[in-house]
C-alpha cells in the first residue's frame, strides 16, 4: 500500500473543501476599469447604441436623457428624443480612435482611467462600480 496516493486524496478533499467554503474564491471578476473604458469606446466606435449606453453609469445616463427631451422640445421633429441617439451622435463627428487606456487610480467603487487618443491626445475618464460592473461617467457639460 502505499502512502503518497492516500496523501494525494487527502489534499484533493482539503481543496474541495476550501473551495465549498469560499464561494466568492472562484466566482468571475469583473473587467478592469481600462477594459471596461476599451469596451465602451469600441461600442460607440461600432456606433452600437444599446450596448455603449449599457456601460454608462446612472447619472450619465440621466443627465443624457434630460438633455436628449430637452434638445427635441426645443427642435420638435427635427431632433429625435433619443439619449442613446445623443451619446452616438452623427457619424461625421465620429469620436477619433482610441490609442491606449490605462487604469491610474482605482478603489472599490471608483476609478480614473488615463485615455490617449489616435495622434497623442491624452484625456482622464471616470468610471464607477454599479451593480459589480464599471460603468464610464460622462461629466456633463457645463
């Protein structure tokens, strides 16, 4: 008989163990906040409406619909009363690509991600955790 097999299931049944009593251990982290930021410029880059608006944060897309009532009651029929149509906008002033973006800050619920530009131009965007995912914070213009 020997020792090193009984051994070998003695660890596999501690692991097991381990694992039953730490279910948080293996569930699946959310993305970084620069992947979330990457995954968000490539929706409003694919101009995909419903999934960039998915990742933006409630008070983004707040102050978004506001605006987006706002601009069709001052141009009726003229100005749809989108939010989604707003963040998109018109494909001639499409958003120029995304060279990098990288996670400078980060805490449990916010972080600053540091957004350069195709030609060198170099941005900070906010994100924020909801509902264990980051979402992107547009500040609202002033």
């Amino acid at each position: 008989m020997s020792y090193a097999p009984a051994m070998h299931r003695r660890a596999l049944a501690l692991a097991a163990a381990l694992l039953a009593l730490a279910p948080g251990a293996c569930a699946r982290r959310d993305a970084a906040p620069d992947v979330a930021y990457r995954a968000f410029a490539r929706a409003v880059s694919e101009r995909d409406g419903e999934r960039a608006w998915s990742m933006l944060s409630a008070d983004t897309q707040a102050w978004l619909e506001a605006r987006a009532r706002a601009a069709a009651q001052a141009a009726p029929g003229v100005v749809p009363p989108s939010a989604r149509q707003l963040l998109i906008g018109d494909a001639a002033l499409a958003a120029r690509p995304l060279a990098s973006a990288l996670t400078l800050r980060e805490s449990a619920d916010r972080a600053v991600v540091e957004v350069t530009l195709q030609g060198g131009e170099k941005r900070e965007a906010e994100l924020v955790r909801e509902g264990g995912s980051w979402r992107v914070r547009l500040p609202e213009p002033r």
